[in-house]
C-alpha cells in the first residue's frame, strides 16, 4: 500500500514549539509580526513612528510619535484584556492545530493549566477564528455532497431526521482529476428544503461546478445557482456506502463524526455546532502543511476582532 504523505508529514514537534514559542518574549515577538508584518503603524493616524515601553510586567505598549495615541500588542485582538499570558494562549494554539483529533477542553484545561471556564473561553474563541476564516472557503470542480446531522435521539423524543437533539448540517468534499480529496465545506442549515441548498450553494459553490448527491430531492437546487447536477439515486439495493461516487464524502463524515464523538462527550449541538464544524472543516482544508497551520492560526488570532463571552454563547451565528 502506498504512503500516505499528508498522515506521515512531520508537522511542529512540541521541542520546536517550546524553541520558537517558549517565553512570554518570544509569544510577544510573534505576535508582533504577525499583527504588523511591515512594521508598526498607528491605528488612528497611520504614522509608524512610535515609541514602546512596559505597563507592568506583561503589557507591551506602543505610542505613537505624531498622534500620542496609545496602543498595546494585544488590543482589539481575540487577547484583548486576557488575564492568561501569551504563552498559554500559543500552548493552546499549538495543540489544536497539531493533535491528529479534536482537543477537548476538560483535556485542554490540564494541559495548559488553567480553569475550565478559561479553558471554555479560549477554546470557543479560536474556534470561532476557525470557522470565521472558512468562511470564505468556495468549492469548484467536481463536488460530491451529503446530508448529515450532529446529535442524537434524546430518551423518550423522536428518531430519525425528526429528532430534537439533531442539527442538520451539509457535508461536501471537492475532488480533483485522480479523485483525490482537496477542500470540504460544512455548513449547518435550519433544514433540507431547496431554498436553504440555494442559499448554501450560492454561497459555497463556484458556478458550473459539477455537484454529485444521493436521491434527496433539494439538492437539485443547485442548479438554480448555476451548477451542474448528477443525482446518483440510493435505494434499498444500493447503499451509498458502496459506492465510488460517493466514497470521499463519506469518508470525510466518517472522519468527522469519530472525531467528535470520540473528543467530545457532551456539548450543546443546538448553539455551538457550527464552531466545532468550522473547527474540523479548518483543520482539513490545511492538512497539506501541518507545521504551518500554527502559523496561520496565529496570523488569524492577530488580526481578528476581539470577542467576549456574552457573544460567545449567543445561540445563533453572530458575526
């Protein structure tokens, strides 16, 4: 069997991790960087003539030479006003990114210390980095699609598609000419009607693309925003599991699903299903450079808005 080279990439050990990240210094330096890579510049005037000095111990703070304006490294970032240090927040970041699985947070709290409602707030807040950044991911080519649900029956309540304690979510996976796997999209929907698949595939497919979906009826409203359909029709003699067209999607959710059930024993699907999607769906379309996913997290965590907890438990999608 040939070598998998996306499995068997090296990715960041955690000896380069505590060599490159291992001091509050270093995490400030980083940081630094990454939310002004050309260098300083004021956020009222623009002028990057400024001075720095320390208010206390951990606060970095930059004055700008024209305006006076005071800015610290961390303002207006996912660290605005953290009492945690820059070197757990990085500990965070680096194992969310190079864990083969999901990170749980009662498993993130021991790992870097800190209470569970600390833990809960940085976690849910890189997550939403993550799912904030796919966002802006679109599909093209040939595009295999599914429809799938995070929860389960709750005692006593319904079974099936009209269970309380399931989200509906869509599931697709974009291939190229060997029939690899390249990039996947899930995104929740607040049902499999056709106006909701328009809707999502205005937004997530690139026009022309060619969809490939089991017999669900909806789906064939991708071709109101402009793409190709090939409804492969799955009946009781004809399992999508055994079929070719359809092996990558399900893979994926298999991946997905795995991933979530076993890291997570129990979260609120209703409120919060999106983020730990988008966190899966993050951490897949970069699997081609496991080292530089840490990176590009922290590229993200520099220059995204700050967001507080209120925000981060309102059940619907804020952004």
């Amino acid at each position: 069997m040939k070598m998998n080279r996306i499995q068997f990439q090296p990715g960041m050990s955690l000896n380069q991790f505590l060599d490159q990240y291992g001091s509050q210094e270093q995490c400030e330096a980083a940081l630094e960087a990454s939310r002004w890579p050309d260098g300083f510049f004021c956020p009222k005037c623009h002028s990057t003539r400024h001075s720095c000095y320390r208010r206390g111990r951990r606060v970095k703070v930059f004055q700008c030479s024209d305006c006076r304006t005071q800015t610290t490294l961390t303002e207006g970032t996912i660290f605005h006003s953290s009492k945690l240090p820059l070197t757990i927040w990085f500990q965070a970041m680096f194992f969310l990114t190079q864990n083969k699985n999901n990170v749980a947070i009662l498993e993130l709290r021991r790992l870097i210390g800190v209470s569970y409602r600390a833990a809960w707030r940085l976690k849910h807040k890189l997550m939403q980095i993550m799912y904030e950044r796919e966002q802006s991911t679109v599909l093209s080519g040939r595009i295999e699609v599914d429809d799938a649900y995070l929860g389960g029956e709750l005692p006593g309540g319904k079974v099936g598609r009209g269970s309380e304690n399931k989200v509906p979510f869509i599931a697709a996976v974009q291939t190229n000419k060997q029939g690899h796997p390249l990039y996947a999209v899930f995104s929740t929907v607040k049902s499999f009607c056709r106006q909701e698949v328009e809707l999502w595939a205005r937004r997530s497919l690139v026009p022309c693309s060619l969809v490939v979906s089991d017999g669900l009826r909806c789906f064939q409203a991708v071709e109101a925003a402009g793409c190709l359909h090939q409804r492969e029709v799955v009946g009781k003699e004809r399992k999508s599991t055994s079929m070719d067209c359809f092996s990558w999607v399900n893979t994926v959710l298999g991946n997905l699903k795995n991933a979530i059930t076993g890291t997570y024993h129990a979260f609120d699907f209703e409120k919060y299903a999106h983020r730990y999607l988008g966190e899966f769906q993050y951490r897949f379309n970069r699997r081609f450079d496991l080292a530089g996913m840490f990176k590009r997290l922290l590229r993200a965590t520099a220059n995204a808005n700050k967001v507080t907890e209120q925000k981060l438990r309102l059940a619907e999608d804020w952004r």
